[in-house]
C-alpha cells in the first residue's frame, strides 16, 4: 500500500488495521476463487495467480487498483483514497518460488521508485532459467 504509514501517523492504528482491512477485501474481490492473497508482512500483501500469465495478472492488479481508487477505506477520514504499487512475475522452471518472489519484490520496489501505483514487471534472472513453469 502506498505511503501507509502516513495513515497511521495521522489516523492512528485503528484506522490504519481498517484501511488494511478494506485494502484486503478489494484485492480478495478482483480476484477469482483460484487465486491467493495473503498480508506478506506490514503493508505489504502477496497475490499468487493460478495459470495466469504476467500480462493477464497486470490487467487484474490494474482493475483492482482502479476499485481502490473508488472505495473508502476507513471511516476516520471518508476521503481518504488509497493506492499501491505492484511487482509481477511469473514462476519459473527450475526456480524456487523464494526467488520468484524476490524478483517480484524487487519489481515493486522498481514500481514505488518510478513514482507509485503502478505495476511493473520482473526482471527475468540472467543464469537463462527463463522457461516458464507448467
């Protein structure tokens, strides 16, 4: 989520465990009943995918940024908008899914440093391990 702590320094932790709250349903909406998401720690939040390529999961990550955008996420402050950025990438042949999420990580911390609430894709690693998983 971006510049969370924001809400809890102005609002306080009550407001913010609601904003993590609605953040969470909005992303569990736009998801279907094969996907995953999970609070990966602070304000962050993993989405798995099941046979989903990175295109595909981009387009979701953006219409659920999109329904963020438009939903009220804590009643301390009823204007209060929030947004996130995103790292995406697909699990690879041959790559433990830590890494794979490494790479995604990474990816979201490339999105927060090019401005926030946007997706960006992951890098693919350079040991040629490039092949998608089945």
């Amino acid at each position: 989520i971006d510049h969370f702590k924001r809400v809890n320094d102005r609002l306080g932790h009550v407001a913010g465990d609601e904003v993590l709250a609605r953040v969470a349903g909005t992303i569990a909406a736009g998801l279907r009943e094969t996907d995953i998401v999970a609070r990966w720690g602070g304000e962050e939040f993993l989405v798995m995918f099941t046979d989903t390529d990175e295109d595909t999961a981009e387009r979701v990550l953006l219409r659920i940024q999109a329904s963020l955008a438009q939903t009220c996420v804590t009643e301390a402050d009823a204007s209060l908008r929030m947004t996130f950025s995103a790292g995406v990438g697909n699990h690879l042949r041959d790559e433990t899914l830590t890494r794979t999420i490494d790479r995604a990580d990474r990816a979201l911390y490339a999105a927060k440093a090019a401005g926030r609430n946007r997706v960006v894709h992951a890098e693919l690693p350079l040991n040629g391990a490039a092949t998608k998983a089945a």
